[in-house]
C-alpha cells in the first residue's frame, strides 16, 4: 500500500491553523498594484479563511480533516449557548 502523500503544492501555500482552519492569502496582492484602487488593495491584506465548500477539496489533497470558517463560527455559538443555558 502506497504511502499518502500531502499535497506540497498546496502546503506551500495555505496556513492551517490550530483548530483547523486554512488560512491563505488573497490572490491578485503580490504585484501589478498601479492599475488597482486604494480600496482594492487594502482588501488585499485580509486574512482569509477557505469556505465550506473549498474544505472537502482541502481534505482530500491533505489526508487530514480540516475545518471551515462557518463550523468553527457555529461551534463557538453552540458553545456559547450551553454555558448561557447552565
């Protein structure tokens, strides 16, 4: 049985944090700013977060469970809701 391999390519360029959400950076930031409103580049330098629907892709290329921006934003109010209800 062949090993499973991570995708480097893709290691290269996301961050996955302690909860498991992938963090990364915005496309179209790196060069070519002259032609691009103010606006447009500040946008640029948000954190982003990979969505729901990008997650299951994710997984599969990295062999391990990874979780969205939306599970991590529902378990928070989960939690909150039972510590309010004890």
């Amino acid at each position: 049985m062949p090993k499973s391999k991570s995708h480097k390519g893709l290691l290269k360029r996301i961050k996955i944090t302690k909860s498991g959400k992938i963090r990364f950076r915005s496309p179209h930031s790196r060069h070519l700013k002259s032609n691009k409103t103010g606006t447009q580049i500040r946008s640029y330098r948000r954190p982003r977060y990979a969505r729901a629907g990008d997650m299951v892709r994710f997984g599969t290329l990295l062999f391990r469970p990874l979780r969205s921006q939306e599970q991590s934003i529902a378990d928070a109010q989960r939690r909150e809701m039972a510590t309010s209800e004890s």
